[in-house]
C-alpha cells in the first residue's frame, strides 16, 4: 500500500494562493478549506489506515464467541470464568473509552490512536501465551482497554479530515468496514481454530494490529486539533498537503467564510448535547447488546435447532453489511436527524413484527430488516453524529464519556435481558428495545442538533455551510 509518505501528500506546503484559495490562514479559514477540498487519495488512504485499525478492533472484540466456546469445550475454563471473560473485557473498554477522550484532546488524536492500538495488540499476544484462564481474563482486560479507546479515537479522527460534504458519507464507510470484524472472526475461527486451536486466533488480532501500527506512522495529526492547539503553521501545512493532493480537482461549493469559533459549548447546550449523545450511545448499546447478540438464544428457546438457529442468525445478520451500506449511500443526501428519527420508528415497528414472527419464513426477512435498520443507525450515529456534535478542543472528550456511558449499560444489558425474557418472552425484550428506539426518536427529535452539511468549527448548527 502507499503510505502518506512519499507522496504528493508530504509534498512542500504549496502557499495557498497558488492553489486558489485567497483567504488568509485564520483558524477559521483552515476549517473552511477542510471543508472545501474534494476527496481524494490522501482521504482514501486515510480511511485504509484507520479502518485497518477498526477492523481488527471489531476482530479482537467478536472473538470472544468461538473462543470462549472452545476453551470450555476442552476444559480449559468454566462458565464461571468464561462470565469473567467478558465482564472484564467490558470493564477494560469502559476505561478505556473514557481515558481516550481525555488523551485525544490532550496529547492529540494520532499519538492516543497509536497508543491505544499498541496496547490491544500486544495484549492480544499476550492472550495467545496466557498459561492460564486468571492470565487469559487479565490480558483481556488490558486488551479492552484498547478496544474501548479505539472506537472512540478511529471515528472522531475520520470525520475531522472528512469535508462536510462527504463527513457522513466516510463514518458510514468506516462503520462498514468495522462490522465486516464480525465477518471476519466468524470465518477466520472456522479455518484457524481446527488447524491451530484458539491462541491462532489471538495471535493472528495481535500481528494484524502491530502491522496497522507500522502503517500508521505516516499518519498525520488532525489539522483541526493542531489549530484548537495554536499550532496553526503545522495545521496549515498539512492542510495545504490535502489540498495540493486535490489539484486540478473540482471542488464543491464552500465558500470560505469567517464563521464563528468557540473552544466549548454553552453550559446548557453542552448539557444538553451530552445527555443526548449518551442516551444515543447507550441505545446503540441496547439494540447490540440487547438484541443482535442474543437472536440465536432467542430463536432456540422458541424451538428451532441450533443448527437452525445458527443458520438462520447468518441470513438475518447479512442485514448488517446491507444497513451500513445504506447509512453511506443516504447520510450526506438527507439530514441526520430524519435519518435518525425515521430509522429509529421503523425498527419500534419491526422489533415487535419480529417478536410476533410464528415462522421462521416471517422470522428471518423481519430479522434482516431490523439487523440492517440496527447497524444503519449505528453507522450514523456512533460514527458519525455524536463526535459531529462537539468543537474541536473538547470533541473527543465529550464523545469518549458518552461512549463510557454506553459502555457501561453494556454490564447491565444481559442481565435486563434474562430479566425481560423470563418474565415476558421475546415479546418483553423487544417490547424494551421497541420502547428504547421510540425514546431515541423522540430525544433526537426534541433536543439533537442537525449536523450534516455543517462545519466541525462553528460552535453553533444554526446554518449550514450550503443550502
């Protein structure tokens, strides 16, 4: 792959008047010229290094499934231990989702991006050497450190580069790239763990996140936060970097204007926004964690087999790809929040179509629906809408306790779920993810900001950067 380096990406910082921009180097004018350069291959090669990293993050994730699995099929661990396994996986991205926001705005999106991504590979080495289920549980829980953090870091990072333009179109893309870990565990797990048992599996999450980390070097510094830093001369020059990448390009029609700049929100439009972007967060988390995950328990207890269970889980989940695909295609065409407010009544319907579903010919069209309906929102919210809705100097910040938020209702999920499901079947769990989707329309309805077609920088969503 051709790396940033040596390319027409690390040419000499061209003075912008010589490719067309005439405004003076402002920090609002270096946002505003962000915003108007066309995609190009330093966006492309940028999505490759970042989707790398959240591919094998997604990877590292999922494939506590057949692992888990395995090991207690050859006595290697108990239930008990296998419990162990996830929580404190889940208790590491907890931490590391809420220290990732702070490191981000501190030290800066590519050095925490490099740490983080350090830290869950090595710790998936470690995993595949454990002697031990204590040592396997401890490495998993420095793993999830990592993990937590990447998801915060990798889409914040993308949308910075991104011209607004295109800014929903490229988190979608991400959020695409993310969720074929899933695919890709699945598979991978079937051809590895026969040959070479469980620790190939680690080893393999580990090597490939060491190799994105190599790659990485070449990755340069959001131009953005290097401006919330004072840093305006680097900013500029990568900026100018982006732009010489675009030469001869069209180029949309942003116009460079001096639009307002704020460092943080106002108190109660930051509350506001936070207690949004959290509630999102901990949907998101819901509609995963409180419905994807469980659709093969779900269909057994209604008394398909798990062979057919399983089957008909693959044909349900390729709604995944299918609903990600569409957040790319549709997200920069119509405004986040009908997008969001749309999607969320559509899957209230469908949740309770599926609970109702007395055949497996009604279950497994209704299921793809909602599978797709699930990860098209996530595709646009976590990756996208809940980092757009903050400034610069606090954007990771905010978007990394929100995703903690979320994080942490992720402990309790399971647990409300058997609650549900004993008490009142199918039809109670997705009554409750029925009654969370509506809640998310409604809260995005009443109290989110519209966000696409605006600049990253301007402190308010009032006016968008084109009609």
């Amino acid at each position: 792959m051709q790396q940033f380096a040596g390319t027409a990406l690390d040419a000499a910082a061209a003075p912008a008047e010589a490719i067309g921009v005439v405004a003076p180097v402002t920090a609002q004018t270096l946002a505003a010229r962000i915003d108007q350069v066309p995609i190009t291959n330093f966006h492309r090669r940028l999505l490759f290094i970042i989707g790398a990293g959240m591919f094998f993050d997604s990877f590292d994730l999922y494939l506590a499934g057949t692992v888990l699995g395995t090991l207690l099929h050859d006595g290697w661990s108990t239930l008990p231990q296998n419990a162990q396994f996830v929580s404190f996986t889940f208790v590491g991205m907890v931490i590391g989702a809420f220290g990732a926001g702070f490191l981000g705005d501190k030290f800066g999106r590519r050095f925490t991006y490099q740490f983080n991504l350090l830290i869950f590979g090595l710790a998936s080495l470690a995993a595949a050497a454990a002697p031990t289920m204590g040592w396997l549980i401890g490495a998993r829980f420095v793993s999830g450190i990592g993990l937590g953090a990447e998801i915060v870091i990798g889409y914040a990072t993308l949308i910075e580069f991104a011209p607004a333009a295109k800014r929903g179109k490229w988190a979608a893309l991400l959020s695409l790239i993310t969720n074929f870990g899933l695919l890709g565990s699945t598979l991978l797990s079937w051809l590895i763990i026969p040959s070479y048992g469980w620790r190939g599996m680690f080893v393999f999450a580990g090597v490939g996140a060491l190799i994105v980390l190599v790659l990485r070097k070449s990755m340069p510094e959001s131009p953005r936060w290097l401006d919330s830093q004072g840093r305006t001369a680097e900013a500029e020059a990568i900026v100018a970097r982006i732009e010489a990448s675009a030469a001869g390009l069209p180029r949309p029609p942003v116009p460079l204007v001096e639009a307002p700049r704020v460092r943080s929100l106002p108190r109660g439009t930051m509350m506001r926004r936070m207690i949004v972007g959290s509630l999102l967060q901990v949907i998101a988390a819901i509609a995963s964690y409180g419905f994807v995950v469980w659709v093969p328990t779900f269909l057994v207890k209604s008394g398909v087999s798990v062979t057919g269970s399983l089957g008909q889980t693959l044909l349900m989940s390729m709604g995944g790809p299918a609903g990600a695909f569409l957040g790319y295609l549709l997200s920069d065409r119509i405004g986040r929040r009908p997008l969001i407010i749309t999607a969320s009544l559509l899957a209230a319907v469908c949740g309770m179509a599926f609970a109702s579903a007395t055949s497996a010919a009604m279950a497994v069209p209704i299921g793809f629906v909602m599978f797709a309906l699930v990860f098209f929102l996530v595709s646009i919210v976590v990756a996208g809408y809940v980092p757009e809705m903050f400034p610069t100097p606090i954007r990771m910040r905010a978007n990394g306790t929100c995703a903690t938020v979320g994080r942490l209702a992720t402990i309790g999920i399971p647990y409300a779920v058997v609650w549900l499901f004993t008490e009142g079947g199918v039809i109670g769990v997705l009554g409750g993810v029925t009654c969370a989707m509506l809640i998310q329309a409604t809260a995005v309805g009443f109290w989110g900001p519209e966000t696409a077609q605006h600049g990253l920088d301007e402190g308010d969503t009032s006016m968008p950067l084109r009609a």
